[in-house]
C-alpha cells in the first residue's frame, strides 16, 4: 500500500497524524506531510482509517 | 411520490445522556419544518451526515444560514458572518482565515502544552480540596480550565473572564431573542476590539499577537477570529468535563474500568464525544445547487439540518449505539463535524479531557453525585448541551 496526501485540500485538522502517524505528519503550518509513503503491513489499517476520517479528502492510499 | 408532513426538529430528552427518542425513528433524510416556516431537511443517518458536510454544495455562510429551533419564541433571521468569523464562511473566504491558525493547533503544538494544562488542571483539584466536600464540578473545575487554557493561548487576561463567560453564556440561550444575542454578540466583539489594540500596541507570545501581524487583516477581522477561539475554545470542553463525569459516575463500572486502567482513556474521550455529542443541533448547511441525496433530491435554497447526535448513534455505523462503551471502536465519530469546517481545537480538547478525568479519578477516586441524578439542572435549552451546574462530594 501507498499513502498519498493532497496539502492543497488539507485543512490541518490533524486526525492523520493521530490515526496513522507512522505515515502522516502536518508542517509548521498544519498541513499535511507524508512521512513515509510506503505503509508497512501492521500499519495498512490505520492509513484506510486516516483516509475515512479525515475531514476534507486530502489523504487517500493506492492499495 | 408520497407525501410526509414535515415536523419539527425533536427536542425532548428523556434521559440526560440520549438524545431525543424520535430521532432514531427517522429514515437518514427526512423532511424538517423550520420556525420561519421554510420545508427542508434533516439528516439523522451517519453516511448521509458526513456526505453532507463534506460537499461543497452545501454552504455554511450565514446569510443563507436557517435554524431549526426559534430563538425566544421568535424564527432565527439569517445573519451574515461578522468579519473574521470563518465557520460561518465559504471557501476561499474561510480558507484563507482557517490557514492562519491551523499551525497554532498541530497535533504537535498541542502535546507540547501537556505540561501547562496538567499544571492547570492540578491547580483546579486544588482548588476542589480547598474548597471541601461537596462542591459544584462546573464552577470550579470543567468551567475554568479550558478557559484558562484558551486565554493564555490568546493573550486574554482571565481576570476578564465575568465579561466573556457571562456574554458567552447569553449567546447561546435559546430562550434569549436574536435581538438580545446580537447584543451579547456585539459586547464581545468590543471585548476583542480592545484586546486587538492591546496587542498592537505591546504584543506578547500569544496567539492573537501573532494575528496581528498580518498586515492584510482588519481590526474586525481579527477581533471576530479571537472571538470565535474564544468562545469555541472553552464552553465545548467545559460541558465535556461536566457532562462527561456525570455519564461515568452514572454508569460507575466505566468509572471504575477507567480508574483500574488509565491507558484507557484517549479512548474513553472519543466514546464520551460519541455518546454525548454535545453540539446537539445547529449544524446547518444551505444547498446551493439541487443535489440527489440518498432517494430524495435537495434543491438549491433547501436548508439541511444535520443531527450529529443522531449521526454518532446510527446503528449501521456503531453497534449498540445506545450503549457507553469505553473500549468500544470509535473511528468515524462525527462530533467535531467533518468537512472543512471541522473543529480547528479538537487536538487541543482531547487533551484538556484526558487529563482532567484522569486527574479527577486520579484525586477523587470515591467521587460521586451530592444530589439526585434528576436534580441536576441539564442544558437542554443551550446551543451546547452539558449540565448547568454538578454538585459532586468525596
């Protein structure tokens, strides 16, 4: 699996850092950074939840 | 096609931790009679709720804005959003204020003033020991430790607080007139006019001295940004704290799983904000195009009221969703709202509630109501709900 972010749509709410924060983190200003795009096995989960719950569609993955 | 009377949005609670029972009856969309008169919507189902929110062809701006519940006895007029007051916004309007603050709440930024808000929070217990046996948990513990916190994060003096919390309090009284609100509405705005100036004048390390050093920001822009900080930062946490305790002394086995098992709690907080859903109604959009959703179609002018109560208890989404389950999953809860206007201080509010239940159990392990349950005065003529006052002893 891939973890991708779109930082154009991101409104820095933060629930990717909490949910799967081996794969996302935010910058100074609060948007989104991917910190590693290849998401290990143990981790798949969190990134799909990330991506459920993240308010403006700004993280997504490639399965 | 069938024809359904519409009614009016439910507002009677049975219990104090469930909301109205007719809500679960509704299909996910359902016709919604507002006080003005106007037919449009409401969404009580979960996928539908966050469908809504998340699409832009529902405006949040407020001149468009409906209520579902009359304020005073008299239909909501839609009023535009003061300068700087984003939530009530569209993009690129919205957009461009939220950006300003998103780097002050990172997930980051937030753990880093753990520290300041247990010292806080002890402080509070302090205060309760002090005090002595019983006292009331809003007053002196749920009520000043976020609006501690959201002060000193905006440079505010606390010794102003009476001015804010009493204006605060005002506006979200449903049983006050619009007319009455606004005034509420305009004595805070002057509140942050004179703190804006204050900061220019000798700004410190806080958020709205940090403000207004964007040049292309007007003083009203500025002031109703602080305002809505203000406001949202400490009247949502409180009634968490208050309301939130009361749920686990009720249900005294989740008191004593938490108590038992402290690494509990960050789930905890999320199944509190689930079951309690305290921004009980009044999130509303206005479709601005006619849009097919679920088996009816929206049109463009059609207020939509989303219940997010009902949304965090939609059986399809969360099993047995009447049932407080501190171990329960909780993902997808929609109690910070979804979309772009989702809570800018939800990182900052997990934290002030984890560690003031765990600093309550923590002190007050024994701790229990000093009156009957159905004495507690509950909120439900309030924009938020909660509990007006919790008397508690140890």
């Amino acid at each position: 699996m891939k973890a991708e972010a779109n930082r154009e749509v991101c409104i820095g709410a933060g629930m990717c850092v909490l949910t799967a924060p081996t794969c996302y983190d935010q910058d100074d200003d609060g948007t989104v950074v991917v910190l590693r795009a290849e998401v290990a096995p143990g981790d798949e989960q969190a990134v799909r939840d990330a991506a459920d719950s993240c308010p403006s569609g700004a993280i997504t993955f490639v399965e | 096609m069938t024809t359904v009377e519409a009614r009016s949005l439910p507002m009677t609670r049975t219990t104090p931790f469930d909301p109205p029972a007719e809500l679960a009856q509704l299909p996910p969309i359902s016709r919604l009679l507002y006080p003005d008169g106007h037919v449009g919507w409401l969404v009580t189902g979960h996928a539908l709720a966050k469908e809504v929110l998340a699409d832009k062809r529902f405006s949040s701006r407020f001149e468009l804005r409906r209520f579902p519940i009359s304020r005073g006895g008299e239909p909501f007029k839609p009023q535009g959003a003061q300068p700087g007051f984003f939530i009530g916004m569209d993009a690129p309007e919205h957009t461009r204020l939220r950006k300003l603050l998103t780097g002050q709440f990172t997930v980051r930024r937030m753990r880093q003033l753990e520290p300041r808000i247990e010292e806080i929070t002890q402080a509070r217990i302090e205060a309760m020991r002090a005090h002595g046996s019983p006292v009331d948990l809003v007053q002196e513990f749920a009520l000043p430790i976020p609006s501690l916190v959201i002060c000193e994060l905006l440079g505010v003096d606390y010794a102003d607080r009476d001015e804010f919390q009493t204006q605060t309090a005002r506006l979200l009284d449903l049983e006050l007139k619009q007319s009455e609100t606004l005034a509420a509405r305009d004595a805070v705005n002057e509140f942050m006019l004179d703190l804006v100036a204050q900061k220019r004048r000798k700004p410190a390390d806080d958020i709205m001295s940090g403000l207004v050093q964007h040049d292309d920001l007007t003083d009203d822009e500025l002031a109703g940004m602080g305002f809505l900080l203000l406001v949202a930062g400490h009247e949502t946490t409180a009634n968490m704290l208050g309301l939130g305790t009361m749920a686990l002394l009720h249900d005294r086995t989740q008191w004593d799983a938490l108590r038992a098992d402290p690494s509990l709690v960050e789930n905890a907080v999320e199944e509190l904000l689930r079951y309690l859903t305290i921004v009980h109604f009044g999130t509303v959009r206005t479709a601005i195009a006619d849009v097919p959703l679920g088996d009816v179609v929206v049109r463009a002018g059609d207020a939509v009221s989303i219940s997010l109560p009902a949304a965090n208890r939609d059986p399809s989404r969360f099993e047995e969703p009447d049932k407080l389950d501190l171990h329960r999953p909780t993902q997808g809860h929609l109690t910070f709202g979804h979309g772009i206007h989702q809570c800018l201080g939800q990182q900052l509010a997990r934290i002030e509630m984890r560690i003031g239940y765990c600093a309550l159990i923590d002190a007050f392990p024994n701790l229990r109501l000093a009156v009957e349950e159905s004495a507690i005065p509950m909120r439900t003529r309030m924009a938020i709900y909660g509990v007006h006052r919790l008397p508690v002893e140890w």
